[in-house]
C-alpha cells in the first residue's frame, strides 16, 4: 500500500513489497511503468498485442538422409584389415610348423622320406649310369660329381647321377618336358635363374608337364603359374640338405647330357655341419 507524509510535497508512492512473486506472464510491479497512457519508460519492452511478450521461434531442424559412401569405405577398410591379420597369423603358425610338416602340407606332394626311409638315408658314390625307381629321382647313389646348381638353367636334360647329388646339398632341382610352351619355360627359368641350390633342365618322359625333386620330396603339376611350385622351392630348398646349409653347389658339371662324367680335379665337397 501507499503512504503520503502530511504537509511535504507529494512524493510518488513507494511500493512495499509483499513478497510475492509475480504471476506468470505478468511484470513484476517494479518493471510497470508509472503513470497512465500508452507511454512507455526509456527502455521498456514495447507491448505486444494482448500484452504479452512474442516467444521466441525455435529453429526447424532439416532431416537430412544417411551418407552410406564413408560407412561402406569404413567397412571395406574393416574388413580388409581383418583379412590381413588373419592371413598374417596363418603365415606366422605356417613358418613356425618344423619344414617337413609344411612340406607335408603342400597339396600333391610326396614324401619318400616316409615312403622308403632306406633311399633316403644317405648317397653312395658310385661310378658310371645307375638306375633309379622314380623318374626323375629324388635321391640315392650318385656319382661324386655334382651339377652345378648356382641358379644353372640348362636347356638340355642332365646326367641323373649329378642331379641327385646336388639333391643332397639340398637343392631344388626343377624339370618339364622338351615341349612346354616357351611362355612356361621362361616363367620357371625366372623362377630359377642366379638363385643359389635352384636348377632347371627339360627331361623327357615326364608324366606331368613340370615335376619339382628335392631330397626325398617330388611335386608334379600342371604349369608354371601353380603356386604350389613357389611353396615347394621356399620349404625344401636348403633345408632337404642331409649335408647342411653349407654344401657346396658351386664347380660342378656344367655340361649337359644324360651320361655321367668324371671330373677329376673337384672341388671337394664340406663336411656336414
């Protein structure tokens, strides 16, 4: 309520606070402007119809479709990740299988180790032809001479009796018939070419068109894109050697032909290790 002080000039009436809060939607009576009349103090809102405030307008939020391009990449990558860390543990338990296991593995492969282990034992050193069962052998006697097998691609067959011996030193000894396509022959020879304990010649009567001879272990296929052919070469190479590692394949017989020589002066071979 008001009060006026009798006899002083008329002040304006004080507002006595009753504590109150104002409704909703109302002013505050401090907020009111004095006196009548549509005049409005120096900054008071300007009155609306009805004498309400105009809200605000929210915003209209545009629904927009989902983009599939990045979630397909981010799947693809997803999925090609797991591919190659799925491949690489499979290639990491392979290389830690011993290597007569993986070469067991390899689809086709046989392994005369198991089937005859008394041709597999060991080469004599025998002078002149010999016969052997398997065609090409895979061990046995041999003559004391070995082919050389530095990466040697010869293009006419070779004698038996030095391969098998440069089988022993734990080389791979590649062959494929006289007639192959020229295409395939020269898919093996860069397969075989400068490569240390690797050797390539033609040999006729071979059953298969490409037939693969380690130590105790021969692989026949089709043609010189079987990828079985760079699984044989990785497993046996080196490791066929009943000799070691470091069994010579450097100054043997570099001539062709099926009949057996006698070097004479060779470079004698290293003890196994």
């Amino acid at each position: 309520m008001s009060i006026s002080t009798p006899g002083g000039p008329e002040r304006r009436p004080t507002v006595v606070s009753t504590g109150k809060k104002p409704a909703a939607g109302r002013p505050a009576a401090a907020d009111k402007p004095s006196g009548g009349g549509n005049g409005a103090g120096k900054g008071s809102p300007r009155p609306t119809a009805g004498g309400k405030g105009r809200k605000p307008v929210a915003p209209v939020k545009v629904s927009q479709g989902r983009s599939w391009g990045p979630i397909a990449l981010f799947v693809a990558v997803g999925v090609l990740a797991a591919g190659i860390i799925g491949y690489g543990a499979f290639a990491a338990y392979r290389g830690s299988q011993p290597w007569q296991e993986r070469a067991d593995s390899i689809n086709g492969v046989v392994d005369f180790r198991k089937k005859d282990k008394d041709l597999v034992k060991g080469g004599r050193h025998e002078k002149g032809s010999l016969k052997y069962a398997q065609s090409p052998p895979v061990a046995g006697p041999h003559n004391d001479a070995w082919q050389n097998c530095m990466g040697d691609v010869y293009d006419a067959p070779i004698a038996n009796e030095h391969a098998v011996h440069s089988l022993e030193h734990g080389t791979v000894w590649i062959t494929y018939r006289p007639d192959l396509p020229a295409d395939q022959v020269a898919k093996l020879k860069a397969k075989v070419q400068g490569k240390e304990k690797l050797m390539l010649s033609p040999y006729e009567g071979l059953d298969k068109p490409i037939s693969l001879q380690a130590w105790g272990f021969q692989l026949k296929v089709d043609n010189a894109d079987d990828g079985r052919i760079d699984d044989f070469i990785k497993t046996l190479r080196v490791n066929a050697s009943i000799e070691g590692p470091t069994a010579n394949c450097a100054q043997g017989v570099t001539a062709t032909g099926t009949t057996p020589r006698d070097l004479g002066q060779q470079m004698p071979e290293q003890p196994t290790q």
